[in-house]
C-alpha cells in the first residue's frame, strides 16, 4: 500500500519500493501476505521470518515484501475501525498472543447501505479482516472480489480514497508509515546503525560506502 517511507531515492529504497509492489503478483492469491480471510498468524509469519531472513544478502527484497504485508494489515484489517491509533506492534513480536481475533464462524459486517459502507461493520472490539471467498464475513471490497456483491453487500479495505472504507484511507495510511518505521527501528537495534546504514539505505552514498567497504 505504502510504497516508501520519506527516505532518499538511493537504490536499495528503490529495491525495496518494487520488491513491495512485486508482492500484489508473486502472491496475488496468498491470503497471508495480504492479511486477507482472517490470516492473521499467516501474515505475522510472513513478516517475522521475513525479519529473520532480512539479516542476509537478499535482505533488501526480503525487506521490500514484509514491508507490503506489515502495510496491509492496516488497509485491510478493521484495525482502524477499532479505533487504534498506534501499529500494532505484536505483529513484530511473534512471542506476543494475538488477541481479541474473530472467530472462523463469527459474523463480522452487515450490508452496506446504498453503497454507503460506513457502518457495515458490526460493534464488536474483535479483529477482523476482509475475505475474497467466504459469505457472512466482511467482504474486502473493490471490483476484484466478487463476494461483495453477496450478503453481506460492500467491503473493509482502505486501499483508495474511493475503497469501501475509504474514507478512512488517510488513517490507514499514516499507521502503516508509523508500523513501518518502527519496524525500521526495531531492525536499527537489533544490528547496530553501522549494519543498519550499509545493509538497507545509504550504501551507495560515496561517503558510507567507503566506511562500509572499510569495516
Ligand atoms: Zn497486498
């Protein structure tokens, strides 16, 4: 969803921005990467062991795909709706239980209302996603899910201004930043700046690629 963070346009952030688009067509069809049908422990695993891999060579594009999963969550969860206002950071954490998840056969949305989805989503404080394939869940919405336009009519995501959910696009879009720069963050303390620096952002600057050739 987010395709970079601010950084300059050096070409490991080049890498890492279409290795992030690479992901809507290597894996179109996996619910995990995208967090779509309720994959919540799929898509925490695709960003962990991504993590995990992000430590090697192939770091870089490793790092460009669990940006993109660690940003869906944000567009199409109802982690919004819910009123959270900070990332979900247990979704870097995989020693932390995720909570509160709706269940296989708990309904989530009722329909939309003339094509207004504002209040498709039922009051409850359980974690939610939307689904390309199921009736009685949230659908995720747009012209690629043909579930929408079933019981429950409409969508959650917020992947455009003009998404079901759209209006809260915006919203989405600034806790996916945040999520990511705390990932970021998380990285930096786990390998040091020097690491941090040469691996992911400003080894093609002349300056740091000289102190990286030199360590
Ligand atoms: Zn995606």
């Amino acid at each position: 969803m987010i395709s970079h963070v601010g950084f300059s346009t050096t070409r490991p952030v080049i890498l890492k921005t279409v290795h992030n688009a690479i992901v809507d067509v290597a894996y179109a069809l996996s619910e995990k990467h995208h967090f779509d049908n309720e994959r919540f422990h799929g898509g925490r695993d695709v960003i962990t062991t991504g993590l995990t891999l992000s430590n090697f060579v192939a770091g870089r594009s490793t790092l460009g795909g669990v940006f993109h999963t660690l940003q869906d969550f944000y567009s199409h969860s109802n982690w919004v709706e819910l009123g959270n206002i900070a990332p979900y950071s247990t979704l870097i954490k995989p020693e932390q239980p995720l909570q509160n998840l709706a269940g296989l056969s708990t309904p989530t949305c009722r329909n939309c209302i003339g094509g207004n989805c504002g209040t498709n989503l039922l009051e409850q404080s359980l974690l939610t996603s939307g689904y390309f394939n199921l009736f009685s869940k949230c659908s995720h919405g747009g012209s690629f899910d043909q579930t929408s336009t079933h019981d429950p009519v409409g969508g959650i995501n917020k992947d455009a201004v003009d998404s079901s959910h759209g209006s809260l696009h915006q919203k989405a879009a600034d806790l996916a930043v945040d999520a990511t720069l705390e990932l970021l963050e998380d990285i930096r303390q786990a390998v040091g700046d020097k690491n941090f620096l040469c691996k992911h952002f400003v080894c093609t600057s002349a300056i740091v690629e000289i102190n990286c050739i030199a360590k």
